[in-house]
C-alpha cells in the first residue's frame, strides 16, 4: 500500500467510511447505526450488527451478546494487528511499515463454515480489502497536501482512531501505561 501504516490502522479502526467506501459491499451488511467501538488498554474492538437478512455470527448461550445478530467483531490489538470475526471464520490483517510512505500487509483467512462466505459483512473480502488499500493511499495524498491541516475527532465515529493516537503519543513519549 502507498501509504503510512498508521493511516492503514485509522482506516481500520473508524467505520464512518464503510457506507461511502463500502457501499456495494461490507456497507450493505451491516446497520450503521448500531456499529459501536469500544477501546480496551492496548486494543479495541468494533461490534457490526448485521442488516436484516444478513448472516450472523452463531454465538452461544451466556455469551454476553447471544441473542443479538452480531455481523462481525473487528479486535486491533496496538500496534497493528486485526482479527476480523465473520460467520464463515476468521480473517486476519497483519500490517508492516516498509517506508513513512509504504506499507505490506498481510492477510490470513481460517474458514470454519464455507457455506457462509458469499454473503454477509465477511463476503466481497478482497473487494473491500482493495477499496481500504484505494482510500487509504488517497488519504495518504491529502495529508501530504499543502491543504491538510488536521481536524478534530468524531466523538461518535472516530473513538478507535483516538485512542490509536493516544497509544501511539504515549509509546513515542516513553509514557506507555
């Protein structure tokens, strides 16, 4: 990817693109207003609820979401790895700084239940994995813009992006909790 890594990561972690940039894939599957991010010390995890119709995670009775159609859960532990939990399985996002401008990332599939894999949050996967790659390297170009200037969070939209940045501040700082 021609971009820095933590822009790869803040793609990740906020889903206020997913309508926009997802919109004929992963945006239809799940209620964007249900979707919630919930930071945790060193990771977080992002909760889809699915569309209706939609496949849903199988969870089991006493888990603490049981009853409710769980799309997907996306858990970025700091720095920058991603688990992505999808009715068929698991998929996982491993993300390398090459250069300030360049990023490898690597990607993993573990399928538990093939029949599930066409539709839902988890279908089109490599479709959506090159429409993150897309905007993320147009971000790139905007930040390296003489037009960028930064802006405030989304309080509702952009909590995983800010406690990135709150980790990432305190790790370069040497006051890591």
């Amino acid at each position: 990817v021609d971009a820095n890594w933590a822009l790869y990561c803040e793609n990740y972690l906020e889903g206020l693109h997913i309508p926009f940039v997802h919109c004929n894939t992963l945006g239809g599957a799940l209620d964007r207003d249900a979707y919630t991010t919930t930071p945790f010390d060193y990771s977080s995890l992002q909760f889809g609820i699915g569309s209706s119709g939609e496949h849903t995670l199988d969870l089991p009775e006493g888990h603490p979401d049981a009853g409710t159609d769980v799309a997907a859960y996306y858990f970025w532990l700091f720095p920058n790895l991603m688990l992505n939990f999808y009715p068929w399985g698991l998929s996982v996002n491993i993300v390398r700084p090459l250069s300030p401008t360049r990023t490898k990332v690597s990607f993993r599939y573990f399928v538990v239940d093939e029949s599930k894999r066409d539709a839902g949050a988890g279908a089109e996967l490599d479709r959506v994995e090159l429409e993150d790659e897309e905007i993320v390297e147009q971000v790139q170009q905007g930040v390296e813009s003489r037009l960028y200037d930064r802006g405030r969070y989304s309080p509702s939209g952009e909590v995983g992006t800010h406690h990135f940045h709150r980790l990432l501040a305190a790790f370069m700082f040497d006051q890591a909790p």
